[in-house]
C-alpha cells in the first residue's frame, strides 16, 4: 500500500511538469498541470498496484511517463514524435535488461524482443492494408509497446494488441452519432495504443 501511494505521488508530480515538454512538440494548447497530474497519477497508481515490487516497474513507469507526453501531443497535433518514441524504446529496454540482470529473467528480457518484433511487424502490415489510417508513428508506438508488454507474457501482449482497437471503436462511434468528427476526419490512435496497453497489464499481470 505505501509503494502505490508513494508512487501515485510520484506520477501526480512528474504529471504536472510535463506540460512545457506537450509543449516543445505541439503547437497547440497544451494540458492543464492538474489534467496533466491526474493522468500522471493514474498511470503510475495502476502500473503499482498491477506490478507492486517487481523490478520491471521502474522501466514501466519509465514508459508511463513518456507515454503521458506521447498521448497529449499526439491529442493535440496527431504526432508522436521520433525523439520521444525512442527515448521510450531507450528507457524500456534498459530498464528491462536491469531487470533481467537483477532477476537472472532472460527468458522474460528474450520474449519482451520477441514481442517488440511481432507487434512491429504486425502494425506494419496493418498500416499497409487499403484504407488503413494508421500511421506510422502509431507502428513504431506499438512496436515499442510490445517490449514491455512480453516481458509481462504473450497474454499480455496478444491483450495490449486488441484492447486499442476496443477502445478506440466505441470514442469514433459516439463522436460520429455526435457529429464532432466525419468518416473523413483522422483521429490519433496513440492515446487508445498507451490506454490499452496500460489496461493490458493491468488486467492480466
């Protein structure tokens, strides 16, 4: 229990300074700090309770972090900037390759590649059906997401694959019925990617 306040608190703080980092990636209007810090802080909560000591949360909640900027730039500009992505990748496989050295888990650190990949690869190939509109930042997303996710097992992974999908289906629904958005408009996927890979571990680590 003190380990998920502590770092609740801790997302709650690092969450508030990440509006001037929205910033320096989007020109538009970036998130107010308590919008900002409420997100931080739910992130974070959930990767603590789901995870609790493992030595992967510090890289997950690495993750997190970036991910947070990720989902509010991408919200505001439909970008998810190179730099930030890889610093994602960066921060997922160091800290997950600690992990494995700490744990002696290199079978866990081999499938979370293996994962890295196929996720990949398989966004790839979704990105180049007709009438795709994801992105190629999204693949890039997702493929970094799937490193994290295998560490946590293949349930993990095959569940942060299609819970976007489930997520993001019922928002374009109910903005179209709404008429906010046409079946032309471009909405960012990158929020449903991090929504559902934090849903993914939540629900089966």
């Amino acid at each position: 229990m003190l380990l998920t306040l502590v770092v609740t608190g801790l997302g709650a703080g690092l969450g508030a300074c990440l509006p001037p980092l929205v910033r320096r990636y989007s020109t538009a209007r970036e998130p107010t700090r308590p919008v900002a810090a409420a997100t931080g802080a739910v992130a974070f909560g959930l990767l603590a309770v789901s995870l609790d000591a493992d030595p992967a949360l510090p890289a997950l909640l690495g993750v997190a972090a970036l991910g947070t900027v990720l989902a509010f730039v991408d919200l505001a500009c439909l970008r998810l900037p190179d730099p930030l992505v890889l610093a994602m990748l960066t921060v997922a496989v160091g800290g997950l390759t600690g992990a494995a050295a700490l744990t002696g888990a290199g079978a866990d650190l081999r499938r979370a590649a293996a994962a890295g990949i196929a996720c990949l690869a398989g966004y790839v190939v979704l990105a180049l059906l007709p009438g795709s509109r994801l992105g190629f930042g999204d693949v890039k997303l997702g493929g970094v997401l799937g490193v994290p996710l295998g560490w946590l097992g293949w349930d993990t992974v095959l569940s942060g694959v299609l819970l976007p999908h489930l997520l993001n289906g019922p928002v374009a629904l109910v903005l179209l019925a709404s008429g906010r958005i046409s079946r032309e408009t471009v909405l960012p996927f990158g929020p449903a990617l991090l929504a559902g890979a934090l849903l993914a571990v939540t629900l089966t680590a």
